[in-house]
C-alpha cells in the first residue's frame, strides 16, 4: 500500500509540474483571444458545474500526453502534442471566463 502512495504522489508531481511550465505560453496565447458575446446567466451557471469535470479530462489529456511522450519524442511532434493535449484543455478549463465564446487567432490590440 505504501509503494501505491508513493506512485500516486509522484504522478501527481509530474503532472502539477507539466501544468506548471505550460501556464506561461497559455497566459500569452490568451491574449490572442477575442470574446464573442457577454454569456448569460443560465450558461454560466451551468458551464460552474461542467468546470469540475474539464479539470478531469485536463488532468487526464495530461497524464496521457506523458505516457505517450516518447513515441512523440521520436516523430518530432511534441509541441503540436502538447498543444492538443495539455494547452488546449489548460485553457478551456482554468483561463476561459464563465460561459464564455472566444475566436482564435484574433489579437485585442
């Protein structure tokens, strides 16, 4: 059991770290974001009970951007990898207002 904890910590480790060094390109690629429409109140309160479960697929889209790591090490595509699987779930799940639509790729300068 103690070997059990010992690997349940260490993973969780690992992917705290991962989140942690993918925060600032997600802060600056958020920028890049322009919102679409103010949401209504009915659409941010359900999007509040959703947000629960964009945390599990984030921490799960992580955990399998590790495993497959290697096999992406070798075909030369980690960014578009990490991009798939860890930035674009960090987004959507800890940088999106409540309810709200954004465009890509349009710059609010």
């Amino acid at each position: 059991m103690k070997g059990f904890r010992s690997r349940v910590v260490t993973l969780i480790s690992v992917l705290l770290t991962l989140a942690m060094f993918s925060f600032p390109a997600t802060a600056e690629e958020a920028t890049r974001h322009t919102r679409v429409e103010d949401p209504s109140i009915t659409r941010m309160a359900a999007e509040l009970f959703v947000r629960p479960v964009m945390l599990v697929g984030t921490v799960v889209s992580t955990a399998l951007f590790v495993v497959t790591l290697p096999f992406t090490v070798l075909s030369d595509d980690v960014g578009t990898a990490a991009d798939t699987l860890v930035t674009g779930p960090f987004k959507t799940t800890f940088m999106r207002c409540l309810g709200c639509t954004y465009v890509e790729g349009v710059n609010n300068q």
